[in-house]
C-alpha cells in the first residue's frame, strides 16, 4: 500500500470514529487549507469503501442530492416520438445520497462547503439524514439506505448553520498545524526533503501566518507549493532569508501570498522596519 499523504491525527481519528458509532454525519470546520475535504477522501480510503462526492455552491438545493427530474428531456423527447418517454423513470437523475443509499457497501459521503448553500438547506436535508430514506414522487417509490453512509460535511465558516442541523451532527474543529505536525505533513508530501531547507521554510511560513492584517493567512496547501518550488530550484535553506523576514520578501513568495492587499501590506511593513533600524 502506498504511505498515505494525510496526517490523520488523534483527535481527528476520535472525532471520524464517534460519528460513526453515534451513525451521524461528522461536521468538521477550520480554516481553509486544513484538510477538511480531504479527511474524507483519506476516510474513504482507510475504510475501503466508495467515495461520492457533493461540492456545494450557491445555487446547489438540497433535492439535487436526491435526485433531480428532468421534465425539459422529457418534453423534447416526447415531440421527438421517442419511446422511452412512457417511462418516467428515465428522466429521474439520481443525486449522490441516491447512489449511497443504494449502493451495496457503506459508503463516505462528502457534502464539501455547505456554508456556501443558502441557509435553508442544511434543514431540507434534515429529514432524509435522520430516516435514510426518502420519497420520488414521480416513480411513487421509496429509496431506503441499505447501508448508512459515514457523511463528512465540511464548512469554512462563512455563515451559521440552523440550530437543529448541529443538534443531528458530531462537531470536529480543525486546529491548524503546529510546526510538528506540519512537519509530518511535508515529509508525508515530500519524504526526501533537505532538514534545514524544511526548517528554514517553517520559520518563514509560519512567521509570516503572524504578520497583524493579512487578508489571508498562507494555508497548509499553499506551504506545499511553495516547497515544491524550492525543492525544484533546489534552493539553499540560507537562501529563504529566514533570519530576514522583515527586510524582504520570501523568495517566490507568490505561492504564499495570494492578492495584492498583502504584498503592499508587507512592503509597508518591511518599509517601517527599515525606517525604524536607521
């Protein structure tokens, strides 16, 4: 088996097993680049099980996870005179928790950035995650789970979710690395990694996370660019101006800062330092 690339740490291990022994979904929140989407998909792959995937966006509704019908095929078909329109059912499209409920193994659900949806569709799907089941009004039939999926749904926090959603979920906050853990991570990503180059990197990365005003803190993602970068150009550690942070910017620091708010943020910063050595 290849050595997997997600440090699944302890509590995050505890919180994975009491969803699944209290059978409801994991919600798990933190701040972008914490490895909230891909919990799941490492999740999935301990588990051997099958993984589908639900990324949420603004217009997403709850029933597309369910299943959607498709009447404008339908209608096109039926002035076609085609025979597949006598049977409905083939313009029934089925949605992820569809194919969960019916598949024959349990499966890990992912419902990715619900936050994004408004804020009545955590409570449309109440119903459904509650029974495992739900009804298509057109087929007049009902799916039923005939296994209950492990469901991972992530939020970066951009709005509240409804009081009875959190009542029915196992609540996990996402703390971001420490420098151990962070280690781990990159050596997980990059197993041959130079020490001091690794070292030098964390000091600029997360010196530069504590910067008062960024707009947006560099995140574990952007980290591992930044050092698939140096690695490539295979940098020396001294080269990174670790001890220099506030002098001048990181080498290809545009893997690490990700608008230009705080690039001008940290030229103004670097500006008063100087200002301030004279």
């Amino acid at each position: 088996m290849n050595k997997p690339d997600y440090i699944l740490t302890d509590d995050l291990q505890l919180a994975v097993d009491a969803a699944i022994t209290l059978e409801r979904p994991l919600l798990v929140k933190g701040e972008p680049g914490t490895g909230k989407t891909e919990l799941a998909i490492d999740v999935a792959r301990r588990l051997n099980a099958p993984l589908l995937q639900w990324h949420i966006k603004s217009s997403t509704k709850a029933n597309q996870g369910l299943y959607e019908y498709d009447a404008v095929s339908r209608l096109r078909d039926s002035q076609l005179g085609e025979a597949r329109v006598k049977d409905i059912a083939n313009y029934i499209l089925h949605g992820v928790l569809w194919d969960a409920f019916t598949t024959d193994e349990r499966a890990v659900v992912l419902i990715d950035e619900i936050d994004k949806a408004d804020i009545e569709f955590p409570n449309d799907l109440l119903q459904e995650l509650d029974r495992m089941s739900f009804d298509v009004y057109e087929t007049r039939e009902t799916i039923t789970a005939k296994h209950r999926p492990l469901i991972i749904i992530t939020s970066n926090n951009e709005k509240e979710l409804p009081d009875a959603f959190l009542r029915r979920c196992f609540f996990h906050y996402i703390e971001f690395p420490d420098r151990s853990t962070m280690s781990q991570i990159v050596h997980a990503h990059f197993p041959d990694v130079k020490k001091d180059l690794l070292k030098a990197a964390l000091e600029v990365f997360f010196d530069l996370r504590e910067v008062p005003g960024l707009k947006k803190k560099p995140s574990t993602s952007e980290l591992l660019d930044w050092l698939k970068l140096l690695i490539a150009d295979d940098l020396p550690a001294d080269a990174l101006g670790a001890e220099e942070l506030r002098t001048v910017l990181p080498r290809m620091h545009g893997a690490l800062l990700k608008n230009e708010q705080d690039i001008h943020l940290f030229e103004r910063l670097i500006f008063l330092h100087k200002q301030r050595q004279r």
